[in-house]
C-alpha cells in the first residue's frame, strides 16, 4: 500500500509511514464487515490522515509550559519572601529648643552629639515624637518635619526647606514616603513634594515592605505605594505600623489575629488585643492578661502581664501589678518587678526614676546614666542623646547619654554637679525677688530714691536709716549668698536731682559656681541669661 500524504510504498500493517510519519486509517480499522476489510487491506486505502507533532512544535509547547511555572514559582516567592527589616536612620543631628538670634523666643533648631548647633532655631515646633520600628526619629531619610505658622513641611539636613510648610500634620519618611494631614484626611508625599497618594484615609501608617495599613469608609486594609489596595478594606482594626516579620496584626468581629501580605489568616483571630512581631515574638493579650506568641501562633510566655513592650536586643519591659520589670524570651525575669521604677516604652533605654530624679539605663539594668535630683523628667530617647527637663523648668533640652548639657541656660553643665547649681539658682531667684521689693520700699521711704548699694538695704543697728534701712538679712546684705554675688547700680542717666528712678540688680554665680545669671531692675520683672553670658534688659524673662 502507499502513504495518501507523501505516495511512499508502506508495508501491510503498518500504522505509520516511514517516510513522513503520518497515521494511518483503513477501512480495517473503520469497523467495515470482513470482505470489505480483506479488500481494503489489499488496496491500502488510506481514509484519514493524522499529523503527529513535530519535535519543535513539541519544544514550543514545553518552554511555555516551563515558563509558565517558573511564571507561578516567582509571584509564589515574591508573596511570601521575607522582607528585610527596616533599618531606622541616625544622620546625628538632633532636636533641641534654643533662642533665636535676637534672643526674643525659644524656637526649634537642631544640634550633633557634641552640642554643636548644626541648624539655628527658626521653628515653631519639630516632629520628634514619631516612632519607626520602635524607635523615636526626627530626621529619616534625609528630612525631617518642621512647623512654622501653624503649617508643616520638611527641611534637609542643612537646614533647607525642601518641601514647603502646607500640611496640617506630617510624619517621617518611610521608604520614600511619608504621611501628611489635610484637615482630617490622610494622604502620602514622596521626597519631592509630589502627593502620590491623594488624600482619602482617615488613618494610615508607614510603609513597611510596600504596603502600609490604612483606613476608609468600609473599614481598615493595606495599599501599595500606588495607592491601590491590594489587601481589601474590611478589617474592624489593624496595627498601624502594618507589616513586621512578614506578617501584620489585623482584628475582626472583635477578636485579633495575624495575616501574610496575601490577606490570608496565618494566625486566626482569636486573641483580645495583638502587637508588632519582634525578634520571632509578639504580645497577645487573652482573659486581659498580656503574653507572648510565635510566628505560628503557639504561646511561648504564658499571658500573665498587665502591660508590656516589643523585644528588643533580646529583652522586653513588662508591668505586672504595677510594678516594673524586664524579661528575656524564656519569659524569666531579668529585672524584677519593682526592682526600679522606670516609664514602659519601646527601644533599648530605661528611663529610670529613683525618686531622687531621672536616669537612664539598659534594659538588664545597667546604668547609662546615674539618677540626678536635677533631672527631673525625660522626653524622646534618640541613641546619643535624650530630651530632658531641667529643675522643673518648662522646655527640654538636649543632654548627652553621659550626662553633658549640649544646649540652653546649663550648656556645658554634668548633671552630677548641676543639681547643686540649680539649687543655688532657686535661691538666687527668691533673693532678686527680696532685693527687688527691697528697692522699692526704699525709694518710696528716702529722697534719694533708689540705692547703688545692697549693704544700705541691710539690717539697722538702730533706728533704720538710708544708710541701714532694715530690709534684708545680714546674710544677703553681705552681697554673696548660696554661691550667687548680687551687685546693684544705677544706669546713667537715670538720676536727676539726685534722685535714682531706676537701677539695675544683677546676679552672677561666685567663683566656684556655675549657673545662670539674673537681672532686674524698676519694673520688678526679673530676666536671665545663659551660663557665662552678661544680663540686662534685653535678656528674655524668666
């Protein structure tokens, strides 16, 4: 018989030409009844023919087939891939509040590690009190937020405005984008200026991996910096901080859990209230009591804490009948409950309170810094420095982790000799006050109006006179009392017919001494000037 396709002679029974391949069909194999089938087989009538595929119609096919696995295997890995952990810039600068050049208003400017200022204070306030994994930032990624006349934008670490003040509120930068506010929307910037990200949200976190967690009318869910949501809105709440450790802290229908950047429910909701992960755990609360859980959502510290931190460098602050302690990830305790009495918040630094004042320590209770009276509050802990509050004054200024004040009236000062100095100052105060009323009993009582001399105002051995007119205590009638030398003198042309209507007290720390220095004069107010520096009427009020 022959091939119907290529007319090649093929042997009887075979089933495929050996010339082109093609299938072959005969009446045989149709079913016909066997005289017909005797015939066919003689004749080799070939009724249908049948290409097979060819090799590279075959490859073909293969490749696209391997492509498209290899196609699903990548967007499988791009879903689940472990995210590398944010790491939270330092440039070194740092916030502290100052006087501004004329010396008329503390505004906010920046200074390095050493005290230097790097930027002058210009501004109405600083966003100092946001926290990036943990920890509390102000410039990241190169800028950092700034108010003036009740607007916001953002300055570079030369002090240049870079994205004017337009925003109600702003917030750090977090993988080329940061939050800002207009009126009670929420919207996201890049580093230009530029709005990527209309605002729409009525509350929204950081990037963390792509995503950040936000919230709109049909509830909370995660975008992508296109402004897409690629995990629907429908979750009751969700941890603004959005992804950590590959997976986010989500609550629906009143009950909490952990989802992967698909959306799916890694760990179901089933706990009160969730955390951020941290080093492999995270807190759970459960019958109102806070523990500890791992990626697979197996307690690993039984819930027994009433509040307690994320882990950090190994350990976590824990509170328990209020009383303050540390734990390690065994859940032992490193510092005891009520061992010291310290503020529960993230980060590697204690802020310690001994009673006696402030302090700083390591989270397994080493001292950083030992407690002053003088210290009598502390802010934002930056790494290298932290915020402080000096003597119950109002601001805070910068103080090195070693105890140095970088910035305001104390500049230079060790916290362990300070609180001494300030003591001295108090005293001081109340003496410019005494010495103040002083003046002004004796120029309503003598002709010569106001004195030059503070011995004149001292203690009469007798019947007081202008020259011992009884008004003040032989200990500050001396001129020196608790480290402070009090000098008075009459400004010229302040005088006339002999008669003082004005003088000028001035109060600067005795040898020895540090401190600030304190004047006053006719109008009672009294006014300051920073440590090693002249007063006089232009200084700003105390």
């Amino acid at each position: 018989m022959f091939c119907g396709n290529c007319g090649t002679q093929i042997a009887v029974g075979r089933r495929f030409c050996g010339n082109c391949g093609t299938a072959l069909r005969t009446a045989a194999a149709s079913g016909a009844g066997p005289a017909a089938r005797a015939t066919a087989a003689k004749a080799a009538v070939v009724i249908e023919v049948r290409r097979p595929c060819s090799l590279a119609k075959k490859i073909v096919v293969s490749s696209a087939l391997i492509i498209l696995a290899a196609g699903a295997g990548v967007y499988w890995w791009w879903s689940h891939r472990p995210v590398p952990a944010y790491q939270v810039q330092d440039p070194g600068i740092y916030p502290f509040q100052g006087l501004t050049a004329d010396g008329k208003a503390m505004k906010w400017g920046f200074i390095d590690a050493d005290g230097k200022v790097l930027i002058q204070p210009t501004w109405d306030g600083v966003d100092d009190g946001n926290f990036v994994e943990g920890l509390p930032v102000a410039f990241n990624e190169g800028l950092c937020g700034v108010q003036k006349d009740g607007k916001w934008g953002y300055i570079d670490t030369s002090g240049n405005v870079v994205i004017p003040n337009q925003f109600d509120t702003t917030a750090p930068f977090v993988e080329g984008m940061a939050r800002v506010h207009f009126g009670n929307q929420i919207g996201y910037i890049d580093k230009t200026g530029h709005l990527a990200i209309n605002p729409q949200f009525y509350d929204a976190g950081d990037f963390h991996g792509g995503m950040a967690a936000v919230r709109s009318d049909e509830g909370w869910g995660f975008i992508n910096k296109t402004g897409t949501f690629v995990i629907r809105p429908h979750f009751q709440s969700a941890d603004s901080d959005g992804f950590s450790e590959g997976l986010a802290a989500v609550c629906t229908e009143g009950k909490c859990g952990y989802i992967d950047r698909n959306g799916s429910f890694v760990i179901r909701p089933q706990f009160n209230e969730v955390g951020l992960f941290s080093e492999g755990l995270a807190r759970v609360r459960v019958n109102g009591k806070l523990g500890y859980i791992n990626p697979s959502g197996a307690i690993v510290i039984n819930p027994q804490f009433d509040q307690s931190t994320m882990f950090s460098g190994g350990l976590a602050g824990v509170i328990v009948s209020g009383r303050q302690g540390t734990i390690n990830k065994q859940g032992k305790y490193v510092l005891n409950p009520g061992q010291f009495v310290f503020d529960l918040r993230e980060g590697n630094v204690l802020v310690a309170n001994s009673g006696q004042g402030f302090g700083l320590m390591t989270r397994d209770g080493h001292w950083l810094l030992q407690p002053s009276t003088s210290l009598t509050g502390v802010g934002a802990v930056f790494g290298k420095i932290f915020l402080g509050t000096l003597g119950g004054q109002q601001g805070q200024v910068p103080i090195s982790i070693s105890g140095k004040v970088l910035a305001g009236s104390y500049k230079g000062s060790m916290l362990a000799s300070l609180a001494q100095d300030i003591q001295d100052e108090t005293s001081a105060i109340q003496s410019m006050h005494t010495l103040t009323a002083a003046e002004t009993a004796y120029s309503g009582t003598y002709p010569s109006g106001f004195t030059d001399s503070v011995e004149k105002l001292g203690p009469a051995t007798g019947t007081p006179d202008q020259n011992h007119a009884g008004l003040i205590d032989a200990t500050l009638t001396s001129g020196t009392k608790d480290g402070y030398r009090f000098v008075i003198t009459i400004p010229a042309g302040t005088s006339t017919g002999g008669s003082n209507f004005n003088y000028l007290l001035v109060a600067k720390p005795a040898a020895g001494h540090a401190g600030r220095a304190f004047c006053s004069d006719s109008s009672g107010t009294v006014r300051y000037a920073l440590q090693g520096q002249d007063c006089n009427t232009s200084s700003p009020v105390l």
